[in-house]
C-alpha cells in the first residue's frame, strides 16, 4: 500500500476488464494495478483503445471491473448495487467529460445546481451553492445563460462547477481539453490545478495532450491494457 | 416536486412539439367528449321512451304540419285510448334570440297530453291552474333552476319556426312546476316547456296545425297494429301520416341511434388509438434526443427509478394538459351545439345536453392513460439505459 501509511484516495487492486462482443472476448485492462494518494492530480496517457476510459469509469464508479478490486475514498465500489452506486458517485465523484455535456435546456446555474437536487437541501441553499461554485470557476455573471449562449471554454468551466458543487472528494476528467482551442485549454487546466492545490481536490484525468498532461503531478501510460511509466 | 421545473423546462423548451402533443390529445378528448354526450342524450330520449304510446307525424316530414280535424279521426279507431296534439314550438328567449339560453318547448292540449304522459307529474291544484289560463306554461324542475322561475313568472318565447312568427313574442305565466321521478319514470326529461295550443293557434290565427299526434293505446302489445291502421286510414287522403312507437319515433329522429352509437364509438377509438401513436412517438423522440442527457444525469447520481420517473411525469403533464385542454373544448362545443345548423335540430331534440361528470371524468382518465400509455417504452428505455453504452458514442 503507500509508503506513509495513510491510505489512499484510490486504489485499483489486479483489476481485469473485459468486453464480451458476441463469442468474442476483449480484454481491455489485464491485472492492471494503481494506487492516487489524496490529494494527488494524476495523468493518464495512452494511445486510443488502450483503456484509459474504461479505467476512469472504474474509479469513478459508473462501471464494474471483471475481476479485481477498486477502492475510492475508503469504499469498494465493486461491492455496491446499482442504485447504491448512484447515490455514491453523487457524494463523492465529481465529472468532467470532454464534450461538457450541459443540458441545454437549463442555464449555467441550473446546470450547476444539478447534482444537488439529490441532496436534502433548500431551493435557496441549492442555488447559493451553485453560485459560489459559478463564482470558483469565474463565471458568475452568465448564470443566467444557456449552453448555447456560451463558448466551449465556458461550457467547460460550467461543467467544472458542476462537477464541484457538491464538493466530492475525487474529480475524474476525460480529455477535459480534447474539444478546446488552446488558450481555452490553459484556463481549463489552470482551473483544475487550482481546484488540486487550493480545494485539495484528488484529480485523475485522461489526456492525449502532453502538454496538458505536464500540468499534472503523476503522469501514468496505459499501454495494451497495463501501467508503464 | 423539486424535480418539476427540470420536466417543465424541457417541455417549455420544445413547445411546438408539446403544444402539438397537446392539441391533438386535446382533440380526440374533444371528441370523445361531444361524442358520448350525444350518444347518452339519445340513450337518455329512448329510455324514457313508452312503447304503449305512439307518435303519428306527416307521411313526408315532420316539419310539416296536419289537419288539427285528424285529431278526431285517430280517436275513432279501435285500440286508441287517447289522442294529444303536440307541436314543437322552436321557441327562444331573448331579443335578439339567444340559443345559449336554448330549451326545448312544445305547444300541446293539456288534459289530453298530461293524461298520456303522466312522468310529468303535477298535483291536482297545479293542473288546475295550467288548464284554466290560456297563457298558462308547465316547465320542469331543473328548467325552472336553471333560469330562476317559480309559480308565476311570465316567460317570452319567440319561435324560430317561420308560420309561428306573428312579429312579437309569445307571453307566458308559469302555472306550474313539473316533478320528475326517477324512480317510476327513469329518464324523464326535467328541462321541458309545455304551453296551450290553443295559445298557439290563436294567436296564429288558425295557421298552426298539428305537428304531431302523441297517442295511447289500450294494449301496448298491439301498439305496431294500431299504428298501422291509423297510416291505412289516412293512406287516401292528401296529407297521409306515419306512425311509429314512440320509441321507434325518437331513435329515427336522431337515424338509426344504435348505428350511431357504434359508428361514433369506433371513431372515438380510432382517433384515441391514433392519438396514442402520435403522442408515443413525440415521447420517444423527446428521449431518443435525450440519450446523452439521461446518460449524464445518471452519471451524476440520478438513479435509474428518478429518470424513468422524470419521463413519466413529462408525458403526464402532457396528459393533464391534454385532457384539460380537450373538456373545456368539449364543454363549449356541448354548449352550442343546439346553436348550429343541421347538427343543432337534432340535439335540440335531446335538450339534456351537458357535460356530465362520469363523461368529463372519462375523458381527463383516458388522457391520462394515454399520455402515460405514451412515456411507458421511453421511460423503460431511459430506465436500462447504460451510462457506459451512452457516453461512449459522445
Ligand atoms: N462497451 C464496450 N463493449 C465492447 N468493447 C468496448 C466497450 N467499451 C470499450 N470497449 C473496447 O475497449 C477498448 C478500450 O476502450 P477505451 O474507451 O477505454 O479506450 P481509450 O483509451 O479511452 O481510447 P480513446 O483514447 O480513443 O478514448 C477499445 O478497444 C474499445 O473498443
Ligand atoms: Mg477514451
């Protein structure tokens, strides 16, 4: 386990996954091991196909490994029911997707305020949270706008509130950078390093960028479905 | 309910499609609505209808009218008990006429009529009264509520029919109001206006004629025989009549009641079966479009349940609006319909037209059905769908 005894954020243990396509098998991870100590802001790289996005979708429990054991922030995912699951990503994951993914029919601050309607809090309350988050990702003036009426580098400050606003411990990105141009990117990424070192936040991201991925503390290659330095 | 303005806003959003959901379930509720009413007023007229009473009209149509002296004739003939002249006035309140304030009202001899229809009840001292004036009206009990008259409130009609019109109103005085038991007499219209003929003929100066002849025979079981033979007695004569049952005689007035019945009940569940389709597809479209969104929510901690749920109140919503929508229509249309041509002769004829509860209650249920009908596959879709099989095609 880690060095310092403290044990941590994540830890993906002989984790295997495979795809089953008709007869046809597909093994996708192969006894692939990973330890994200908190508060770390990991990278991972790796050519296309070779399982970055099904790796992310483990830690972040959207997904369920073949054989192996992933535990984040001191649950084991594997072992929780389908709706157990749910309610855990909502409290502890927060999500960042390469293509923002905002529902266009609502504004950046309804967006924002999504993923606490599943808590117990007030309408008031909800929306104060949601613009304190706008406000973190420098955004708060466009509350009242719709996806549409915003650029893809703001879209994505949007999604990052989201992914914020109900303060879980575990960010994971998948190419959060991927559809920007790069000044856009830099502000993305200047964000998420904001997000590690002052909201402690523990950040693993996917990327294909190299320059995105220097941003990071750890950077880790996947290859054919294992780890390599 | 904290959930609701997410659904809302993706209705509000695409509002030309839930504007058109809603316009179509509004119509077939519409529909469905004004259908069923005329098919329960025709059933409400036949039910009440005698089969020892027959109703001898004018051979070519009931618009016109027959020698008053064939009253005497019908008398003559063997198994008749009775005979009373009836001719339905037209009439309208108002100046100029306001059919919103329609009923149905019928110039008639008073001994002769009550004595054939005794579901109109009266006591003696109220058939007293009404025999006694010549301007003298019986009217119904919910007519009656429905404009406020008791014993003694005058009421000016001015009829719609052409030889009836003397160039001003008719004047009337209450002399009485009719009961009606349900009990003995299921089906009794309560909404009748029945004045003298004689008023009638009068003040037409003789012009009037009979419009029908309401008839008793002494055995009901001969009633078709007796009709027959008054028809032969008149077959030679220049205004030859028809009589039928009266029974016989309200379903032919409204043609053939239970084809219409039926005719109108398949179109209500052709357009309902139609509607449903349509309704289904928008569903679907609205969450095939949403794949990715429902994706995202679930991924964020939505549980499956919550999302299914989410679609189902949306197509609820539909429902709801659809069907409130679709009776305030239906209500409307009940209300004019006597007002309109053609379609207004025959539902003047059945003057309890209204929106009944049970119908209005019908409609909303199957609007509702139908809207959750609709959400059923999208939201089970939404329900399996796997956040993984999803994103991965962003
Ligand atoms: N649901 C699935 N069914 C079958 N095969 C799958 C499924 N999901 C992923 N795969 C396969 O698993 C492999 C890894 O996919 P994954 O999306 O994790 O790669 P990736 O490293 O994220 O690639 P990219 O950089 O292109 O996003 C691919 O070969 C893919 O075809
Ligand atoms: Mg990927």
């Amino acid at each position: 386990m880690s060095g310092n005894g403290k044990a941590p954020m994540v830890a993906v243990e002989g984790v295997k996954k495979v795809y089953r396509r008709d007869a046809e098998e597909v093994k996708v991870l192969d006894g692939l091991s990973l330890e994200v100590p908190e508060g770390d802001f990991v990278a991972l790289m790796g050519p296309s196909g070779s399982g970055k996005t099904t790796l992310l979708n483990l830690i972040a429990g959207i997904d369920r490994p073949t054989a192996g054991k992933v535990v984040v922030a001191g649950t084991d995912v594997a072992q929780l029911g389908e709706s157990e699951l749910a309610r855990w990503r909502s409290r502890n994951v927060g999500f960042i997707f390469q293509f923002y993914n905002l529902i266009p029919v609502l504004t950046a601050e309804e967006n924002v305020a999504l993923p606490l309607l599943l808590t117990s809090l007030s309408k008031k309350e909800r929306r104060e949270r949601a613009l304190t988050a706008l406000k973190v990702v420098g955004l708060a003036e466009r509350s009242q706008h719709y996806p549409r009426q915003l650029s893809g580098g703001q879209e994505q400050r949007v999604a990052i509130a989201r992914a914020i606003v109900a303060d879980p411990k575990v960010l994971v990105a998948d190419e959060p950078t991927g559809d920007l141009d790069s000044k856009s990117a830099e502000e993305i990424l200047a964000l998420m390093e904001t997000l590690n070192r002052d909201f402690g936040k523990t950040i693993v991201m996917v990327t294909h960028d190299p320059r995105a991925a220097q941003r990071a503390h750890t950077q880790h290659h996947l290859e054919k479905g294992v780890l390599s330095l | 309910m904290k959930y609701l303005p997410y659904v809302l806003k993706h209705l509000r959003r695409n509002w030309i499609r839930t504007g058109s959901t809603v316009m179509a379930m509004a119509v077939c509720i519409f529909l469905f609505c004004t259908l069923q009413t005329i098919i329960a007023a025709v059933n409400y007229g036949l039910k009440s209808a005698s089969a020892s009473r027959l109703v001898t009209r004018h051979s070519v149509s009931l618009v016109y009218n027959m020698p008053l002296a064939y009253k005497e004739r019908i008398a003559q003939i063997p198994g008749v008990k009775r005979v009373a002249i009836s001719n339905w006035f037209g009439g309208v309140m108002g100046l100029p006429p306001d059919f919103t304030k329609f009923f149905a009202n019928f110039a008639v001899e008073p001994e002769d009529y009550l004595a054939i229809y005794p579901e109109y009840v009266l006591s003696d001292a109220e058939k007293q009264a009404f025999f006694a004036d010549r301007r003298g009206a019986i009217v119904g009990p919910e007519l009656a509520k429905r404009f406020g008259w008791s014993v003694g409130s005058t009421v000016q009609l001015e009829s719609t029919i052409p030889p009836y019109r003397i160039g001003r109103p008719f004047e009337f005085v209450i002399s009485g109001i009719y009961q009606v038991d349900e009990v003995r007499y299921p089906g009794t219209d309560g909404r009748l206006f029945f004045f003298h003929h004689k008023y009638l003929e009068e003040s037409t100066r003789n012009r009037a004629g009979a419009g029908t002849f309401s008839i008793e025979v002494n055995d009901p079981e001969r009633a078709a025989a007796v009709g027959k033979a008054i028809d032969a007695y008149f077959e030679n004569s220049d205004v030859r009549t028809k009589t039928e049952t009266e029974a016989a005689f309200r379903a032919g007035f409204v043609s053939l009641a239970g084809n219409l019945a039926l005719l109108l009940n398949g179109i209500g569940i052709a357009v309902t079966f139609t509607i449903l389709l349509v309704t289904a597809n928008t569903m679907s479209m609205a969450v095939r479009e949403r794949r990715t969104e429902i994706a995202v929510l679930k991924t964020l901690g939505f549980g499956s349940e919550l999302v299914m749920a989410l679609i189902l109140v949306e197509a609820l919503i539909l429902g709801v609006m659809g069907g409130g929508l679709g009776l305030v229509l239906g209500k409307a249309m009940i209300g004019v319909l006597p007002s309109l041509p053609l379609i207004g002769d025959v539902a003047r004829a059945f003057p309890n037209l209204g929106l009944s509860p049970l119908i209005a209650a019908t409609g909303f249920g199957i609007a509702v059905f139908l809207g959750l009908a609709a959400g059923l596959l999208p939201a089970l879709q939404a329900y399996r769908a796997r956040i993984t099989d999803t994103l991965r095609t962003v």
